[in-house]
C-alpha cells in the first residue's frame, strides 16, 4: 500500500514527479504558515472565495488566447480579493454575503466560458483545475513556488507581531503602531497569490485544506504560537511531499491524496492531543 | 518615567471641541466639548447608542470626525500620541483555534521583546517582569489567551497596555463579561494603577455603581455632554434622567469616603 525505498528512487528521476515534489515541498510549508493567520482570523471561506474565483480568470485566459493561464488567473484573484476587501469596507454587507456572491459569480462566469469555449466537453478541462493535475505543474510553476516561499516566510517572520496583534485585536494593533489597512491588505495580497499558485496542484476544491488542515491539526498539539507555527509548517512539509509521493505511487489524483494525508494528521494530532489531555486531568485528580 | 511625567503635567491628556460625528448623515456626537486634566479617573456614561465608543474611537485616531478638533497632550496628529496612550478594549477577537500564549501576546508589545519566536522564554519573563508584579499575571503566562476567563483577560489586557508606560490609559467597558467579585477587583486594580503611575485615565461603562466607588470625575453622554461633575454630582436621578432619558436609580451612596 505504502510506497517502498525501491519504488520511490526510481519514481524520483521522473520529472514530472521532480516538479510535483519541489512544488508541494514549496507550496506546503507557506500554506501552512499564512494557514495559522487564516483560521486565528476565521477567513477560511475568504480563501475559498480567492480559490473559486480562479475558475473566471482560467477561463478568461483561455478565452484571451494564453495557452497556460497563469497570468489571468492570478491577475482575476487579485482583483476578487481587493473586491471583495473594498465591499467589506465600504458596505454594510455582511462578510458572508459578500464571500458567497463572489464565490458563486465567479463559479459560474468561469463555467458559461469554458462552454463556450470547449463546448460540452469543457467537463475535462473544468476538472483539471477542479482537483489539480500533477502533470501540469511546470518548471516555472516550481520556480514561482520556491519564490513564494521565501518571500513569504521572510516577510511573515519579519511581521510576526504585527500580524499576531491583526490577528488579537485591530483596534489594539492600531495603538501598537501596527498599519492596520495596509498590513490586512498586505496580508490579502499574499494570501491570493499562494493560493493562485496552489492550484495547479491542489485543485480550487482542495486548496484551502492545505491552508486551514495544518494548523487546526497543529493546534491538539501545541501550548503556544511558537509551537503551532512549527508543526504547522511540518504537517504541510510533510503533507505536501508526503501526499505527492503517494499519489504518485499509487497512481492517485495529487491533490486529493495530498489533502487526505493532512487529513490523516490532523486525526493523528487530536488523538494524541485528546490523550494527552486526559492524561493530565488524571494527574491532577491524583 | 520623571521625565514623562514633568512633560504630561504641562499638557492636558485629552482636549476635545465641538466634536461632531455622524455616520450616514445621523449624527451620533453633536459637539462635544470637554478636557481631561492630568492625573485623572473619568468615567464615560450613558445609554447604549450615546456615542461613548465612538468618541473613544475618535480619541485613538480610527473615527474621523465630521467636524470638531481633538488634542492630546496638545498634539492634533493623534498618530504621534499613540505611544503615550494604553487602551484596554471589551475583549479580543481570538479563535479558540489560536494557540497565542499570555507570555507571547505581551511581548507583542515591547520592542525589545518583539522578537519572542527567536527568544527564550526566560529572557522574555526577565524583560517583561517588572510590570507583571504589578498586575498578577505572572501566574498566567503559559496559558492560552483565548482560554482565560473574563477577569483574568482584563488582567493581562491592563498588563498589556501598562507594559510601555504610557501616560493615559482608554477602557471601553473593560468588565463587559466579568462577573460581581471580578468587577470589583478589577476597578480596584485600575485605581491601584491610576494613582502608583499617576495616569490619566478615561474609562467607558456602564456600571454607575463602580463609577460612583472609583472615578474622580463623571461625564455624562448623549450625543452631547449632559452634564458633568464629581460622581455625586452626576450620579443623581435628575441628571441620569437628563442622560439617559428614561428615569434611572442614582447610586445610593452609604460609605463615606474621599473622591
């Protein structure tokens, strides 16, 4: 069931497989990392939204003539999520409504083009970017990864207070001297781009578990930030290649295999945690 | 802190001016006139919808006014206040899912601790251990934030804002959730606090009867400034009714103590 020594080393010099590993060992650790900020500020659906939203700017690319439409994707998501920034500030809408028509409307926009386009076998097309497809990760989509990941783990640490006092209290972080406004729009920027360019792998379903499944499972088994910023990025490091390496051994769709081994963690981490916590109610009875 | 002191004496914490604020074109302060001396404990009162957190709001700079001008310590640009202003807000927006520590989240608010993901834990509670004395948390500071109770947030809450010394200290309804006994405790601390660091300090509530115990000077609000006074003063029915509108109880006061 589990791939062995002897069948990883061979799979490892094809390069498909070389490009799918580096990305999910890229893509995962930032996930992960921005993940921990995403679920203490309860904007999973708003990664939702940006992912579904990818749907209207693939279609749109193909639609404008790009044969790989990486550019108008990220460009669409870009603008959904300073719509969906600038909706949240200057009407009373709720947060919910907002996420949900922009989710919705994109969907759709994105599926009346691919018909168009492709007529009724747009389905094989739709599905691709609905689940992620492993052989369309390009040695630019692993350049672009690897460049996410640095630029987006020096600039959390560099702003990990910061974006811990966002994440406590706005109106505290404004008196701390923190920018409010343009660390939120900042910190929307960046979360857009990594989820953009998750979703050759992942699939605009999935991406968002590898966003949230990493620090919910890190979070059974930490006392602290420091400790459930780390595990997190271990479960997505870990979920990422490991989830690759599976897929591709197994000859299973990546990201769902991906996001089932984040989902394997995240049981594994409850478990213990649920232990460890009896464990400790014991010793105190005692 | 001498020195802080000496220059906060020469200026008034907070001057306001016929402040006016109105969202959608329903104004919620119309013209508010007041200034707070240093050295001060002024509560905030009045009914729901006044604009008491709006005109706190303004203080720290999130509100901009229609029209009116606010000065603190004789300064217009409220962004230079700000590292001499404290603010404790009614609670934090935190998931349960957010394992912040009470050491992590005070060490937010330190330069020198900032770095507390690269540090260690001792030499974060060495850097950060003199303002704790004071407040009583130092018992707390391996827990997570999100898992305290109502009383002992607001602790570490004053802790965190005490922790750079400032010079005046804004609370909007600080014992919003806490039950009698730690509401009790916990003006107890803020007047404890307001005298040993000689703070100015500008609190929200509701509660008349801690106001009547702890504040030095009262304002009432409703859209203006009613009235005005020692708590004795305010706190009586014709005023609350002028505040509130609807006839409230006044404080009974039994204890005779010195304001």
């Amino acid at each position: 069931m589990f791939p062995r020594m002897s069948t990883i080393i061979p799979m490892l010099t094809e390069p498909f497989v070389q490009r799918a590993l580096l990305a999910a060992l890229f893509l995962g650790p930032v996930c992960a990392l921005l993940g921990v900020f995403v679920i203490a500020r309860r904007m999973a659906f708003f990664s939702d939204t940006v992912s579904h939203s990818a749907l209207a700017g693939v279609a749109l690319g193909f639609w404008w003539g790009f044969a790989e439409p990486t550019i108008p994707m990220v460009g669409f998501t870009l603008v959904v999520a300073v719509a969906m920034m600038w909706l949240m500030e200057k009407t009373d809408l709720l947060t919910d409504t907002i996420l949900a028509l922009l989710l919705s409307g994109s969907v759709a926009l994105g599926v009346i083009i691919l018909s168009l386009l492709h007529g009724r076998n747009y389905q094989g097309e739709l599905n691709r970017y609905l689940f992620g497809d492993i052989l369309a990760v390009g040695w630019e989509d692993v350049g672009l990864a690897g460049s996410l990941l640095v630029v987006v783990g020096v600039g959390v640490f560099l702003n990990l207070s910061s974006l811990t006092l966002l994440a406590a209290q706005e109106e505290m972080a404004h008196v701390c001297g923190v920018p409010v406004r343009r660390l939120n729009y900042l910190f929307v920027i960046v979360l857009t781009l990594t989820v953009a360019l998750s979703i050759r792998l992942l699939g605009i379903i999935l991406v968002t578990s590898l966003i949230v499944i990493p620090p919910a499972a890190a979070r059974s088994l930490s006392r602290n930030l420091r400790q459930q910023i780390i595990l997190s990025i271990v479960f997505g490091l870990l979920a990422g290649a490991g989830g690759t390496l599976l897929a591709c051994e197994l000859d299973l769709p990546c990201g769902p295999t991906i996001v089932m081994t984040c989902v394997g963690f995240f049981l594994l981490s409850l478990g213990i945690g649920k232990l460890r916590q009896e464990k400790t109610a014991r010793a105190g009875v005692a | 802190m001498s020195a802080a002191c000496c220059q906060s004496h020469n200026t008034t914490p907070v001057e306001v001016r016929d402040l006016r604020v109105a969202f959608d074109g329903q104004p919620v302060l119309r013209g508010v006139t007041f200034s707070i001396p240093h050295g001060q404990l002024v509560a905030l009162i009045g009914p729901n919808g006044c604009g008491k957190t709006t005109l706190l709001r303004c203080l720290l700079g999130l509100q901009k006014p229609t029209s009116g001008e606010i000065k603190l310590f004789g300064q217009s640009n409220l962004k230079l206040a700000l590292p001499r202003i404290g603010y404790v807000p009614q609670r934090l927006a935190l998931d349960r899912s957010f394992v912040l520590s009470v050491r992590e989240f005070l060490a937010l608010r330190l330069r020198r601790t900032r770095n507390w993901f690269w540090q260690s834990r001792a030499t974060t509670d060495r850097l950060l251990h003199e303002t704790l004395a004071d407040i009583g948390v130092e018992g707390l500071l391996d827990r997570p934030l999100a898992r305290l109770s109502g009383g002992q947030l607001q602790r570490v809450l004053i802790a965190f804002s005490l922790l750079t010394r400032p010079e005046l200290l804004l609370l909007d309804e600080p014992t919003a959730g806490v039950d009698t006994p730690g509401e009790e405790s916990f003006y107890g601390l803020i007047a404890n606090v307001q005298r040993k660091h000689h703070l100015t300090v500008v609190l929200v509530s509701h509660d008349l009867s801690m106001v009547y115990k702890h504040a030095s000077h009262v304002y009432a609000l409703n859209g203006v400034i009613c009235c005005e006074g020692t708590p004795e003063h305010v706190l009586n029915a014709e005023s609350l009714k002028q505040a509130y509108g609807i006839h409230v109880s006044p404080y009974e006061h039994h204890h005779p103590h010195a304001h």
